[in-house]
C-alpha cells in the first residue's frame, strides 16, 4: 500500500486471551514449484492451498502459455500437463511481474527444450540482473538475449541437444540451484549441482515427490546433488503447507499474550525454514507439533501455541540463523518477554533485507522499553519478563511488512498500546492479518482512519 498511497498508522492494545484456529496463507516457494512441476507431468495434477499472490497467478499464466492446461475449480488448482520436455512455444512475450523466483525456475524448466521464449517483468524486476541463472544455463546449450547487464527483457532459445552438466554455485541461492535442476530434467544423464553452503531445499523434494531420481550427499565440496535426467514424472495431489514464515506471528502472539490458546494447522516444517519454533521451545514456550505428516515430500504438522509466562533468555545457535532469518523480528519481540538476555549472533544478513531489520526493530524495542545491544552480526535483547514490558511508542516500519507485524504483536502483551507509523506493506505477505488476528481475538486498530 504505502509504497504507493497514504501510510495506514495501527495501533495494537492487551487484549483477551487469544482463541482458535489461524489459517495462514500458502508458501510461496512449494506454490510456484507446484505449478512448474504439474506443467512438466503427463495427466492432471491437483493443487490445493495454493498462495493466490500476484507472484503466483503469473506463473500459473506462464506455465498455460508453454501448453499446459490449468484451472481452478472450487479452491483447486488442476494442472494437465505436458511431460517433461514437453513444452511448446509460446505465442507471446512472458510478462512475470514482479517474481524473481517464478522468472528464474520458468527459464531454467524451459532452457532444455528446442523452444524460444522471451520473457519481462514490471520495473523492479526488469533492473535485476540475470546473468546468474542464464550462466549456467549456457553449460546445458541454451543461449540468452537480454538488454545490457543481462537484464529482462530477455530472449532465452532453449538448447535443442541439452548437454548435462556439473555446476558449483557461486554463491548460496535456492532460485540458480533449482534453475539447473529443472533444465536438468530434459537432459541425458546426470546433472550435478555442488553448494558450498546449503540452501532451501524444497525443489529437491518436489522433484523426488514427482518421482525424479535425486540424491543429495555431504563432501569436502559441499553438497553434491545428483539428478537423473529425462525421468517419467507422476501426477501428484499436493496441499501446499501454509508459509511457516507467516505462521511465526500467531505463535508468537499465543506465548506472550495471557491465557492464550492457539492451533496454527498444516505448517510447513521443512528444516531449512523452521529454526524459529525450535528456538521457541529452547527459551520454553509451550509449543507442541501435532499431527506430524509429509505432504509432497514435505515435513508438516499442526502447531499449537500456548501462553508462556516463564520464558528464559537464550543464545541463538549461529549455525540456525540462516532456517529463521526472516524470524529474527519477532523473535526478538518474544524475547522482550524473556527473563534475561537473548542474543543473535550471524545475522548480517538481516542489515540488507527489505530494511536494516536489526537496527528497525532495535531502535523501535528501546522506545518501547527494551534494552538492545547490537553489532555489525549480531544483537542482543535483554528481557523484562512477561507483565513488565512499557510500551508506550511508535515504532517506524521502513516499508518492512515483518517490522510492522512484529511490533504490532509486542503491543498485545505491553502495559501500553505500540503503534507503527505505517501498516500498509503487510499485504505484500500476509493480506489477512489484521482479519486474522482480529478473529483470534487480538485488538489491532487503524489508528489513521477515524482523522
């Protein structure tokens, strides 16, 4: 919102004990995967709980004009798709809005296949460069032609005799890693991605979902995945877990807020993603996993998230930082609420995310009462202990839809209400949170509509 129109102050004051179900939005890395997946797949393959953001719809486009069939019936997505190498050429320009991920899995599924495609983006993606998907790309044969600094718009000619490859990522990234192994799929023999430092592994589970041979082993080089080209995929039912990332806020606000009683069902667990609720338990909240169960080759299970009044203050393995990056700013409203200190250390990351969250979120706890030390990669919150926390502020956003969540939860359990000078950009992730809370029954409050 705000990037574009008026910021929308809120408010959040104690409320009530928080009761029920939250339903949170599907993930987005499994959605996109989905449909890609279904799209290479002879017979139909049925998607359940499919995030219907802007990011996704594209690529379900995307995949309809390669010759897939796709269509949604009754909140389920079918997908009638066309075998692996299957694709035809589309008629017209591919227009992936603003999606990095969906523009970089669609080149590297298509770059084995004797088709042309031309590809753009809106303006945010069009100024991103990506030479680090079609360089490894032109190992397999595919060419690219893009605009200077290999930039969309973009023409990619797929490769007509795909060579397999052997690629070593330069640097840790999910999207090249799962471009190569869906170029892969078309190609002879094996193809082989080595990372030096793991990343989100939810492409290689899909793929051995759908009935790819994948394998996964740990070197001196790092990790070596190997995938056997040119396999039989399988049609799959899948229900895509709901986004762990967006699930960290009702859980949160379940162990500070009194007398709270939360389930947050069929959450994604996929190690890579859930170092959030393991840090939970370690500082003592009553946080249980039920109904444990895998759904495309992907851990799942319901949480329940209780009141915690004891919480203990911990320090945060460096080694998790990168399975609860995006955690890190409600975690540390959590920890306002710890006797005692918790402290973050390897977060640098965090200092180039939509803002500098450490510094967002520890200039916005001191104006609420907190006491935050902090580094260049790390920081530490020094906890109050549940009831003890003032509040009392207003904290800025920067355009950070997880700073605004997160503040917004802190205010639920402080003596006096928090604010956040602007709401607005919680709907790029989470377009149902104020609803949902609100359903649990949190008071949020837009503070700017009554002026």
């Amino acid at each position: 919102m705000s990037s574009h129109g008026d910021p929308i102050p809120m408010t959040s004051r104690a409320s009530g004990p928080l009761m029920g179900e939250a339903h949170v939005p599907g993930d987005k890395s499994i959605s996109h995967r989905s449909l890609i997946l279904g799209a290479m797949t002879v017979g139909e393959t049925k998607v359940t709980g499919l995030l219907e953001g802007q990011d996704v719809l594209d690529t379900a486009k995307a995949m309809q004009a390669f010759g897939a069939d796709i269509e949604k019936r009754d909140g389920t997505w079918y997908i009638n798709g066309v075998g692996v190498g299957g694709f035809a050429e589309p008629e017209n320009v591919i227009d992936c809005g603003n999606s990095g991920t969906g523009v970089r899995l669609i080149m590297g599924a298509m770059a084995t296949s004797p088709i042309t495609a031309t590809f753009t983006g809106d303006a945010s993606l069009n100024g991103r460069p990506m030479a680090r998907v079609t360089d490894p790309l032109a190992l397999f044969g595919t060419k690219s032609y893009g605009r200077a600094g290999g930039r969309l718009p973009m023409t990619i000619v797929g490769a007509a005799q795909p060579m397999p490859v052997r690629y070593e990522t330069p640097v840790p990234s999910a999207q090249v890693k799962s471009a190569v192994l869906l170029a892969g799929l078309n190609a002879p023999g094996e193809t082989v991605v080595i990372e030096k430092e793991a990343t989100r592994d939810h492409s290689e589970r899909m793929l051995a979902g759908f009935g790819a041979t994948i394998s996964t082993e740990q070197t001196n080089e790092g990790r070596v995945i190997t995938l056997q080209g040119q396999p039989e995929f399988k049609p799959q039912t899948i229900i895509v877990p709901r986004d762990p990332s967006s699930a960290a806020f009702p859980v949160c606000a379940a162990i500070i807020t009194e007398g709270s009683d939360v389930l947050v069902p069929n959450i994604g667990l996929n190690p890579t993603r859930a170092g959030l609720f393991f840090t939970l338990q370690d500082m003592g909240a009553d946080l249980t996993f039920e109904n444990m169960r895998e759904e495309g080759g992907e851990p799942v299970a319901d949480l329940r998230a209780r009141f915690s009044p004891d919480l203990k203050g911990i320090e945060v393995p460096a080694e998790r930082a990168a399975s609860l990056i995006d955690e890190y700013p409600i975690l540390s409203v959590v920890a306002a609420f710890a006797s005692g200190k918790t402290h973050m250390p390897g977060v640098k990351e965090l200092r180039v995310k939509e803002s500098d969250r450490i510094d967002a979120m520890a200039i916005g706890l001191r104006a609420a009462g907190i006491r935050v030390d902090e580094g260049e990669d790390w920081w530490t919150v020094h906890g109050l202990g549940h009831g003890n926390v003032p509040g009392g502020a207003t904290a800025a956003s920067q355009l950070d839809h997880r700073i605004a969540m997160s503040f917004l939860i802190l205010g639920f359990a402080t003596q006096k209400p928090m604010s956040v000078d602007d709401g607005g950009p919680i709907a790029t992730s989470f377009p149902i949170f104020e609803s949902l809370m609100g359903d649990l029954g949190a008071t949020i409050e837009r503070s700017g509509a009554a002026s």
